[in-house]
C-alpha cells in the first residue's frame, strides 16, 4: 500500500487540501491518502486553535466521506504530546511497516523544512511530495529538492498541483464578517459551520448578521 499523508490543523478543511491530496493520489498511483487532523500543534495554543477538535474532524470527515480513497486518521487528533512530523512518521512507520508513505507538503514547508524539530528524522521514514507554487518556480524548488537529496539523503518529489489561493484563515476571516465562503469549502462543510455557528463572532443562534456561506 502507498499511503499519501496530509496533516494539518484543518480549521476548516478546504478544496485547496482536498485538491493536493487527489493530485497525489492520481500523479503518484497512491492507494490511499490519509488526512491527520491535529490535535495538539505545537505552534499553536489551545486559545489559538480555533474551534474544538472534535467539530474540526468532523469537516474533516464530511469532506472526504464520498471519496473511497480518502481515509481520516486519528493518530495525531488522540496523542496527549506536541504532534511533530518526525513523530507522527515515525509512529507510523512502526504501526504499518508494509506500507509506503509519502508526506504531501506546500512549497513554503520545503525551503524551511530545516527549521522543523528534529527534520532529519522525518527522511528515512517517508517520500516527500512538495507541491509547487507560482510563486517559488520550478528551478528554485529542484535545487532545494537536490540540495535536501544530497545534505541529508531525502527523497522528495515535485508534486504539481494546481494553485489554490486560498487558506483557512481567509475563510474563517470571511465567515465573521458573514461573506460567502461558498467554492472555497465543499458544500457539505459549509452547511456544517452554517448549522453549528461556527467562526462566527457571536455563536448564538438568532445574534448578529446572518451568515452568508
């Protein structure tokens, strides 16, 4: 089995993830891609996570239940320690020893993947699939990629997605100020935050301007 990973905080989960992880799946002829819900980031306090984990997984659920290919794993929703990369992967690696991974990362993540704990760790226990940005070419991201390859023996591969401006930043931005995050979001994640009142500055039903998601 080769098993795409895509980890995140998913606050909400969006079409720009749901887009990386089926271009994985199809460039890549992956079994499956696996989205990790984050329970417990290590660049984030609770304050600033957003809303609960257990509403985050269940977008996260929503979004992905009609593809038969994407699977919501749980590993790093239910660890009591900072989810690391190197951890996760190595958690992992031990748990399905049968399996290939591949870790699906942005273009920002490649050039400062340095800076992550323990980084080195995180190589031997997986492929890495960097997707490309308008915004860092082609030639800037292979000499990364080369320069990854031959410092510390990563193997990473240029993942080309198609660019999504969007981040869920914007859309929780957007849903306080009750503008329509409609194409940004699936459908069924929209009528989600709709229903539970999520993002918004006043989460009583019936208090403040009505959302237009």
């Amino acid at each position: 089995m080769k098993i795409g990973i895509m980890g995140g905080t998913f606050d909400p989960i969006h079409i720009g993830h749901l887009l990386l992880g089926e271009f994985a799946y199809e460039d890549f002829s992956l079994d499956e891609i696996w989205f990790l819900p984050n329970g417990n980031p290590p660049h984030k306090s609770a304050e600033e996570q957003g809303v609960p984990l257990e509403e985050r997984i269940e977008m996260v659920r929503l979004a992905t239940e009609e593809t038969p290919y994407f699977r919501v794993n749980y590993y790093e929703a239910t660890a009591q320690e900072h989810c690391y990369t190197f951890r996760t992967m190595k958690a992992l690696r031990g748990r399905y020893p049968e399996y290939e991974f591949y870790f699906i990362l942005g273009a920002d993540s490649l050039f400062s993947i340095e800076e992550w704990k323990n980084f080195r760790e995180i190589f031997p226990s997986c492929t890495i699939l960097a997707a490309m940005r308008d915004d860092k070419d082609a030639g800037s991201m292979l000499r990364q990629i080369q320069y990854l390859h031959d410092r510390y023996g990563a193997d990473i591969r240029l993942l080309q997605a198609p660019l999504v401006e969007i981040s869920s930043t914007t859309i929780r931005e957007r849903i306080r100020k009750s503008l329509s995050v409609r194409y940004m979001v699936p459908d069924v994640v929209a009528s989600y935050i709709r229903e539970h009142h999520l993002y918004q500055e006043n989460k009583e039903k019936g208090k403040g301007p009505e959302s237009t998601i």
